[in-house]
C-alpha cells in the first residue's frame, strides 16, 4: 500500500501533462469533425469567401496590335508595337514571346499568347490565340458595367432642343453677361525701392 500512495504523491506532474496530451488530441479530433458540417461557401451566396485581389501578369497584345504586325518588321519596330516580351530565351534568340494571364474572383481565368519569330533581324512570322479587341479586353476588366452597346457621346437635334428649352430664361432671351472688369495696368514693383540685397 504505501507504494501505491508514493506514485500518486509522486504523479501530479505526469498527471497534468497526460489530461493535457488528452485534452490536446480531443480538440484536434473534434475540429476535423467540424469539416462537413459547415455550411459550404456557395450557401450562403458567396458573402463569405475571402477577398482575392485581380491578378494581371504578362503583356497585353489586342487584335489591333496583333493586325499592325507586317513580316519584315525589325525587333526594334516589333518591341514599339508590343512592348518589350514577357520571354525571350537565350536559346531560342528568333522567337519572342508574349504571354497574358488575368485571374479575378468569380470568372474564368483569361490566358492569352502571341509568339513572333525572327529570321536574321526581320519579322519572319507570328503565331497568336484568339485575341481580344481592345473594347473587348477593357469590358472584360469593367465587371460592375453591363456589357453592351457603347453611349453615343453626340446629342441629337431633339435633345438639343429639349436642353435649351428647359434651360432658358423666364423672358425668352438669354441672360445677359455681366462684363469683365477692366484689366489693371498697375503692378505692384517687384522689389521694394532702397532695399538691400
């Protein structure tokens, strides 16, 4: 018996550090329980994701730049057009190539390439994806504005029209502009007289 009483008053410490071990694995036991319970992000509309920042790596190229590319062109010509090429390896000196990834939350990730071969120092030919106009590459970065039909900036004779008729004056002939004051011709000096230097 008194042996026994020696290994509870001499356990206290390896008590403690085995319910501690015990709680420590329950807790961890228990948060992977957790997992399938949760209700899934889409659930709940998408308000609980966590923010991603737009990603845009590489060189824009449009159809328009793409349409400019004439074979013959020099690689300082091409680099005007283009920009400088995201690659250009040392062991394929003839071939430049432009790439474009744009990853934003919620869409399809946009991934786009135009690759321009070399021969001697002139354009010799280009190989290029499907690309994007570039009204179509801006709308596609502009997610809050519906894509459409772009406003006519130009107004017609009818909205003129209404325009001066809801703006005139009472009396029918435009308001009078107040005149300008006369310019002055006197300026203060720019230095005071007698002032030393």
């Amino acid at each position: 018996m008194p042996r026994f009483s020696f290994c509870l008053a001499a356990s206290p410490r390896r008590v403690r550090h085995t319910l501690s071990a015990l709680v420590a694995v329950g807790m961890l036991s228990a948060c992977s329980g957790w997992g399938d319970r949760l209700p899934d992000a889409s659930t709940l509309g998408g308000l609980v994701t966590p923010y991603k920042i737009d990603i845009v790596q590489g060189n824009v190229v449009t159809r328009e730049q793409a349409q400019a590319l004439q074979v013959g062109m020099s690689r300082q010509q091409v680099r005007e057009l283009l920009g400088s090429p995201l690659l250009a390896s040392v062991f394929h000196a003839d071939r430049w190539d432009y790439v474009f990834t744009f990853r934003r939350q919620g869409q399809a990730t946009q991934q786009r390439k135009l690759t321009v071969y070399f021969k001697a120092e002139a354009l010799e030919r280009f190989e290029a994806d499907e690309l994007p106009s570039e009204e179509e590459f801006v709308s596609s970065l502009d997610v809050k504005r519906k894509s459409g039909k772009v406003p006519s900036l130009q107004a017609s004779d009818e909205q003129l029209r209404a325009f001066q008729e809801r703006n005139a004056s009472p009396g029918g002939a435009p308001p009078p502009v107040p005149a300008a004051p006369p310019a002055s011709t006197s300026y203060p000096p720019l230095e005071t007289p007698g002032a030393v230097r």
